[in-house]
C-alpha cells in the first residue's frame, strides 16, 4: 500500500530515499553513503524537544508514547531512580523545565487563531507514503506531520529559535523546508493522485514569549524545490549505480570572497554587511 500507518521507528527503517536523505545527498556522495548506512547517530536536545512537541500539538498524538517527566528532585542513583531509568529506557526523558516550557509553546499554539484553527481540521498525523520515482526507478518516501483527510493540506510543525518572517525565512532556506515543502506535495500526489493545495508551517518559538506564526510555502519556492530534489535524485541513482560516493573536489581549489564583500561595479566599496552566525 502507498500509504501506510506505520512506527516512527519502521518507516525510518524503510530503505526508500527521503527528504533528509536528499539534504545530505546536496552535501556530497559521502554524506549522503554515511547518513544512509553509516553508524546511526545520536539524537540531540533540539531533536527530542521536536519530537516531544509533535506529540503534544498533533491530534491523535499523546506525549506518553514518546516521552517520560522525571519528578524533580528523583536521583537517579537510589532505588526509585534506577526503576524510572529501565522503565522509561525506550523514551525521552524529560525535565519538569522541559514539560513547562512544552506546555507554554502548546498554549501559545492554541491562542494562535490561523494556526489553531487549522490543527483543529480533520487529518492523520505522520502517515507514511511511498512511491517509485518514474525517471531513476528509486523508491521514494515522506512523512507528513498531519494530512488532512481529503488530502487538501499538509501541515508541518517547526520548532524555532525565530518564527518571524525574517528568521524564518533564513530558517526556510538554511534547512532546505522548500524542498521539504516540493517532496511531500509531489509524493502525495503520486501516491493519492491528488495535489494538496498548499504545504503550511506552524512554527513555534522555543523561548520566551513563544510566538507562533504561520507560513505558506509559496509557488515559485516549490517548483524550485522540486527541481533540487530532482538534482538530488539523479545524483543518488548515479553514485548508487557506479558504487561511488565522492566528497568535495580531489584538487586544490581557489578561494575567494563572497560577491557581497567585492566591490561594486562601478568601483564603490560593497555594501558593510554583517556576518550572521547561526
């Protein structure tokens, strides 16, 4: 079946190509081999937190599934500790900081009126779909975090450091959500025969004062990102084919700076521009 209600942990086990298999792919042949088949690698603080917050704002989700609240003030050296620690070995562990923090960003989703209003839509939440991509013949897959039942629109959740529109949009384009945005519309369309109208983000801050705020991936950004995703393929069928997975270039490569830094063309400074790190 092209859609299936599977684990979290069975549909990342499935070998089909993914959309975070795509972003190592864009990196080089060898991070795309090492995220597929190298060592599985340790979750992170950023990541748990995500996956604890999916689990409290998609309906149909419980927090119980995926996590655990240590009581404060538990050790984990005395008998009770111990006892939580191989009872909850399987899920996250989180703070009663951590479950307050979840619960203000939840609280702020609610007072949020588009976002709230569309959580409230009728859907499934991360159902799993897979097809065949027609041009390499690769398997190819996607999990949405919640499509809706007629197959009108898929939201994704965000947790954020900035959900403003400029922080976002460095977000947007930094971790490559408008390629995110292109595959799920384009598998859900091969899949249910169906485009969904748009791919929404609800994205929630992850500090104080927890803003919400919600964005449409717009037209040209999902043509755009359907054509990298496209790239990405070709280049996954090809080092698959020829059992070569290449790094950045074998040779000595000239380094320059960036265009912003250069002068103008008429022979003005550039622009001063800060350097943002993120």
């Amino acid at each position: 079946m092209p859609i299936r209600e599977l684990s979290n942990a069975r549909y990342h086990s499935h070998s089909a190509i993914s959309n975070s298999d795509l972003g190592a792919a864009a990196q080089s042949g060898q991070a795309f081999y090492d995220k597929k088949f190298g060592p599985k690698r340790e979750s992170t603080k950023a990541f748990d937190l995500g996956t604890c917050f999916h689990s409290l704002v998609l309906p149909g989700e419980q927090l119980s599934q995926v996590a655990a609240v240590r009581p404060e003030g538990l050790d984990g050296r005395t008998k009770a500790g111990k006892a939580f620690a191989v009872e909850n070995a399987d899920k996250i562990i989180l703070s009663t900081a951590e479950k307050q923090q979840l619960d203000l960003m939840i609280e702020s989703v609610q007072r949020h009126p588009a976002a709230s209003e569309l959580l409230k839509l009728k859907g499934k939440a991360e159902v799993s779909m897979f097809g065949v991509d027609p041009e390499t013949e690769l398997q190819i897959k996607a999990r949405p975090d919640y499509l809706l039942d007629d197959r009108s629109l898929i939201l994704d959740i965000k947790t954020t450091a900035d959900a403003s529109p400029r922080g976002f949009q460095r977000s947007f384009a930094n971790y490559r959500y408008w390629v995110q945005s292109a595959w799920y519309l384009w598998i859900a369309e091969m899949v249910t025969g169906r485009r969904p109208d748009a791919f929404i983000f609800i994205c929630v801050e992850k500090q104080r004062p927890y803003h919400t705020a919600v964005y449409i991936a717009d037209d040209q950004s999902i043509e755009l990102g359907i054509q990298e995703a496209r790239r990405n393929l070709m280049d996954i069928a090809k080092w698959q084919n020829c059992k070569m997975f290449p790094g950045y270039s074998s040779k000595a490569e000239m380094m320059s700076l960036p265009k912003w830094m250069l002068p103008k063309e008429d022979g003005t400074p550039a622009d001063h521009q800060p350097i943002e790190l993120y």
